[in-house]
C-alpha cells in the first residue's frame, strides 16, 4: 500500500476516554481529532465495534483515524458494551443495549466541544451491521453512514442460514466470538477494575452457538437488527460496499434497490476487507473516496460525488481457479441505478443430456435425473464468507462436479458479460422430507479448468417461507426458485458456462440428516443469467490506496494461514484442517504483546451421512511485563438425525494460574435443517 505521510492538520489522539451510559454502565473511547478541534469543532466518524481499540484493531483503526482526522475530521472508536475496556457484559450480537448505547454515544459526540453537532457512522462487518441497525433509530445528530460488508437480512444473508442451510461460517464465526469475548481489559486504561470486569465477561458472555441453533427459522429473533423488515425507516444517505469473494455481496444491491433516500454502492473484488486494503486486488483509494462522502454529507460540500452513477461495480475477467488469489484481472463499471436498464435476463433450458442451451432451443431430450451426492462434493467450495486467507476461496471445480448434475452450454461464440443474480427454476423430488441443493454457476476454461463464479443455496422445506418451513412429501414433484450471489463476470468467447447442481456442499453447509436422492426434470428448470449490455456510463477513475503513517509494530512471528484437505483412501475418511496464526506483535508505545492462533477441523466418512463432525479451537495470549492472560475456547460441533449436538469449553489463565473454566453440553433439536 502507498502510505499517504503528510497530515494536512496536525493531530490529537485521546487514547482512552469513558462514556457513561444512562445506566450507569461506562464505555471506552479512542479519539483522534484535528489539534484545536476544541476551538473550531468538526464533524465526527464514529466507529463501533467489539474487536478491542488498543490492540486487536489499532494496527488497522490508526492509519485511517489520522487519515480522516487530518482532514478535518474527529474519529471516535468506541467499545461494545463487555469488550476491550467497556464495562458490562456481551451475551450476543446487535441486541436492543448495544443500539440504544451507540444512540447515547451518537448524543454524546454531537455535544462535545470538539464536535460542530454532525456525526457519521462507519463500519466493516460488525461496524457496518450495526450502522445500519443505528440509522433505522433515527438519532438526530446522524447524517449518514457508511456500511461496509454487512447485511440488511440477519437471517438469511448472514453467517447462519443462508437459503435456509445453516452455513459453516456460523459454527467458525461463533467459536471466533468464544475466544474474543475471553478477553479481559487492559489494567493500563482500567486499573484495578479489570480483574473483576474480566470475571462478569468470562461468566456472563455465554454460548453464541447455542442461541442461535435455538433459532433456526426467521422468527423475531433474526428480524431484529434486520432492516429489510422495514427499509422506510433508514432515512439518511448510505454509501454501501462489498466484495465478490465476501458473503454479504448481495446487501449492496438490495439496499440500492430498496433505500429512498440518497444511496451510492461499490463492489469489488475483494474479500471482507476495506476497500483500501482489499484482496483480491486492485485496492483502491477508499480512503480518499470515503472522504468525499463525509465532506458532501458532514460538511455540506457540493462535491459531485451524488452526480455520479449509484452503482460502481468490478467486472471480473476470467481466473484460472485456486483458493487464493492476490488481484483478479478486470475493469470497473458504472451503472445509473438498480435495477439497471443495461442489465436483462438470459434463459437457458435444460436438456437430460446434460445441454444448458438458449431457452427458444426446442429439441433438447427431456428426461428425469437423479443425484445423490457424495458427502466430498463441497471440498472445493471455500468458506461462505472469504477473508482474502489463503486456501478460503474456491479451488477448481471439476472434483466437486464430478458428483454433481451438470449441464454446460457449447463453447461461446462471442464473450458473454453478466452482472447480478443468477437464478434458477429447479423442478425437483427427493425420497427424503429434508433435502437441500446447491447450485453452482461455474466459468470452464477450453483445457477444462472450472472457475466457480456464484452459487446457491436453499433448504428445500423452506421453498415457500423461512418463517414457517414444511417437510417435503417423498416423491411429490416440486418447483422452487433457488436464488445466487450477485457477481459481475465476463465469460471468454471458446468457453462454457456450467449449471452444477448437489444434494450436499460441506463444509460449506451441513448437510440435510439423511443421504437425500434427488430427482430433477430438466424440461420444466430454466436457468437465467443477467446479460449486460455495454452503455455509454461514466468509468470511474480510482486511484491506489492511501493512508496515513502506519502504527508502530514489531513482529516476532507473522501470520500464517493454511488450507489442507487429507483423504484416508483406504478408509473413505476426509479431513479438513484449517490453520489461521493471526502473528505475535508487539505494540512498543503501550508496552503490549498479542498472539492468536485458530484451529478448525471438519471430518467424515464418506460411507456415512451421520459422520460430519468439527472441533474449533481458538487461544489467546496478552502480556506485559509480568502480566500475562492466556484463554483457550474449544467448541465440538455434531449431528444426530434428530439433534444438533455442541460440547463446549473455556478455560482462562492468569500469570500461569487457571483463574476460570467452563463446560457446556448442548442438545438442540433440529427443525427441518
């Protein structure tokens, strides 16, 4: 990255500050403002997250804080309530507290001397959900938000249920959330509080898992903090981002589409990365777009910015397939609004021979087919959610096909370019009452490399409703829409486009409770892909990313990620093993050294359906001087045709002494999952 040095204004940091809450409960602050703020007040950015703001997220947070504060900005990162130097206690995500207390630190801010009364809210992930959930209050003094890799729908476009499947990422994001809600204060910023602010943490965050497997449908639970149930409410301008290869794509759209107010939306082709550090390459300058953002909506400049087209996306050219790529070859696009006027739908019909053909094509041969998927189709298919981590994207289809239902077309004539949603009319039955499908848009190369461009999934029981799902009768005959991942794609003249369809896709989903066998009547599917026609719209210009002077670190052992997928042929058994080191560093101005390691394990045998199993391990260690906290979370995760199954641990240490440790064993029935 091009490191931007010079601050046009002279900086302020204020390393830890307290809010009170209304109810006595006190938050911690990271503030950095332009020097004299106090005299001549700014508008402020805040930021809102539990990932810790004096060590787990500063190394990111202090580029981009001085970056906006040097441009006449002040940046408030805040702790969640139970997390890094906040007090109290965080049982789960986006509950009523954690948005009434970011509405009483939005007041705060705006009447601070330092603050002119105008405050945006800005976010990745977390940050961007809760920016969101926050702008559907109506605080008076937000103006607008930015939100950045996040969803508007906590049920079905989340970590948890993706189409109704319970996704992979939610047993991964929930043993992340285990080992970070471990983590005590730093004695530093809180003195002798820490210890026992540490206890009510340990004791009191609880098992994420189990509250979620406890909700498996879309109930009130997931409808709160999900603003699709009433978009009218967010008012204020939203700018909202996303990355091909992250899992919340899809929300970009849906908000350009549902949103009244002023809107603007990017998606590239990164991972759940900002904009600036996003992977796959090109980053670009997000900071600096970021910034025209805030200056139109904070400070009132007529900058041109909502002049431009809504919608910049990145057309991705063709990659040859690997789970790990550093940039993707392509070109940005603009389009006026979405839905765009540029973009209609492409049908194709399906043929028992296997054809994926033009929908006019009337002489394809129309036969039943069925599927019963090996419990391996899947292996190829990378996390739901990328992180831009080696080995987290998906590797080369051809494998994962093999025990698939496939239908390509010819080799294209001419390129084909697409952008939004693929979607597909599936005509089906199954011998089982709960069965799933995953349906796959594959790129295949003339020599037969097959690139996965999108996919989806759907929990057939939920075919009419998340809310109220229904057991399937075996051997009634069916039709569903199964809904895809946006993306944007061109497809080269000399290849084909490939329709995969599978009856499992683990370790990405689990699978249904019994080996399912499906049987599709391809005369009755079609298959639509959204062409894109070249208009004449504005290309945007962006340049490479900027920042300010990094944070002081120093590495005693960087990042190490792996990826390793092992097959006992004599045995039929597979292991999936995933390493992710996050490095030990040293933060010499507080004298603070962090290390955390991730273990996630999937096993099975592939001559039993009952057999998926995992184990996620997070540890954690801090230390300065002679104080040093290590926590070590374990989570096991099974099935039962009846059950889900969780076996859980948390042990915490101080200076060597096992200062707390806790069991959990968890049977939650499963509901049509």
């Amino acid at each position: 990255m091009e490191i931007e040095h010079e601050q046009p204004i002279p900086v302020t940091e204020i390393e830890h500050t307290e809010i009170t809450m209304t109810d006595g409960c006190r938050l911690a602050a990271r503030i950095w403002m332009p020097e004299g703020a106090e005299d001549a007040p700014v508008p402020a950015i805040f930021e809102y997250i539990p990932y810790r703001k004096n060590d787990k997220t500063l190394e990111r947070d202090f580029p981009r804080a001085r970056y906006m504060s040097a441009r006449g900005y002040a940046y408030v990162r805040v702790d969640l309530r139970g997390t890094g130097e906040s007090e109290g206690v965080m049982p789960d995500e986006y509950l009523p507290r954690e948005l009434e207390d970011g509405r009483e630190v939005i007041s705060w801010i705006a009447d601070q001397p330092w603050c002119d009364g105008n405050v945006g809210m800005v976010g990745i992930s977390w940050g961007g959900f809760n920016g969101l959930q926050i702008a559907a209050l109506q605080p008076p003094a937000l103006k607008a938000i930015v939100t950045i890799c996040s969803t508007d729908d906590r049920y079905a476009d989340d970590v948890h249920y993706m189409g109704g499947t319970m996704l992979i990422d939610q047993l991964s994001w929930a043993a992340v959330m285990f080992g970070i809600n471990s983590l005590p204060p730093d004695p530093t910023h809180v003195g002798d509080r820490w210890r026992d602010m540490w206890m009510k943490r340990l004791k009191g965050s609880g098992l994420w898992l189990k509250n979620w497997l406890e909700h498996q449908t879309r109930d009130d639970f997931w409808k709160h903090g999900s603003i699709c149930e009433d978009y009218a409410a967010v008012q204020i301008p939203v700018y909202a981002v996303s990355g091909w290869a992250d899992g919340y794509c899809r929300t970009v759209f849906r908000l350009m589409e549902n949103l009244a107010g002023p809107r603007k939306g990017i998606v590239g082709p990164w991972a759940h990365r900002y904009p600036h550090l996003g992977e796959p390459g090109p980053a670009i300058d997000w900071l600096g777009e970021e910034l025209r953002w805030w200056d139109r909506w904070l400070k009132g400049d007529e900058n041109g910015i909502m002049d431009e087209p809504q919608l910049t996306l990145y057309m991705q050219d063709h990659a040859r397939p690997q789970g790990y790529y550093t940039h993707r070859e392509g070109r940005w696009i603009t389009e006026p609004a979405w839905p765009s006027p540029n973009i209609a739908r492409t049908a194709f019909a399906l043929g028992s021979d296997g054809r994926l053909a033009p929908e006019e094509d009337d002489d394809l041969p129309d036969a039943a087919l069925t599927i019963a998927s090996p419990l391996w189709v899947g292996l190829g298919g990378g996390k739901w959610c990328s992180y831009a981590n080696p080995g987290d994207l998906p590797v080369d289809q051809r494998r994962d096909d093999a025990g698939s239902l496939v239908f390509e077309t010819a080799p294209l004539a001419e390129p084909f370019e697409m952008a939004g949603d693929p979607d597909l009319t599936l005509c089906f039955s199954v011998d089982r009452p709960v069965a799933l499908v995953a349906a796959r848009l594959v790129d295949v190369a003339p020599n037969g490399a097959a690139t996965r461009v999108s996919y989806g999934l759907l929990n057939l029981t939920h075919r009419d409703s998340h809310e109220t799902p229904e057991a399937l009768t075996p051997g009634e005959i069916y039709t569903v829409q199964v809904p895809f991942k946006h993306v944007a794609q061109t497809f080269r003249a000399g290849h084909r486009i490939r329709l995969s369809l599978s009856t499992n896709y683990f370790p990405l989903c689990w699978p249904a409770p019994e080996a399912v066998t499906m049987t599709v009547y391809p005369a009755r599917c079609r298959f639509g892909l959204p062409a894109r026609r070249e208009a004449d719209q504005p290309q945007p210009r962006f340049g490479p990313p900027r920042a300010a002077t990094p944070l002081e670190l120093v590495t005693d052992q960087p990042p190490a990620y792996e990826w390793q997928v092992v097959e006992d042929r004599s045995t039929g058994r597979f292991r999936v093993e995933i390493l992710e080191h996050q490095g030990t560093s040293a933060i010499p101005a507080q004298g603070l050294t962090i290390t955390s390691e991730g273990r996630e394990i999937y096993e099975f045998d592939d001559h039993d359906h009952h057999s998926p199993r995992n184990r996620i391990s997070w540890t954690h260690e801090f230390s300065r001087g002679d104080w040093h906290i290590r926590t070590l979370s374990d989570t096991e995760f099974w099935a039962t045709p009846e059950n889900f199954v969780i076996r859980a641990r948390l042990r915490a240490w101080e200076t060597g002494r096992l200062v707390h440790e806790e069991d959990w064993d968890e049977t939650i029935p499963r509901r049509l999952v």
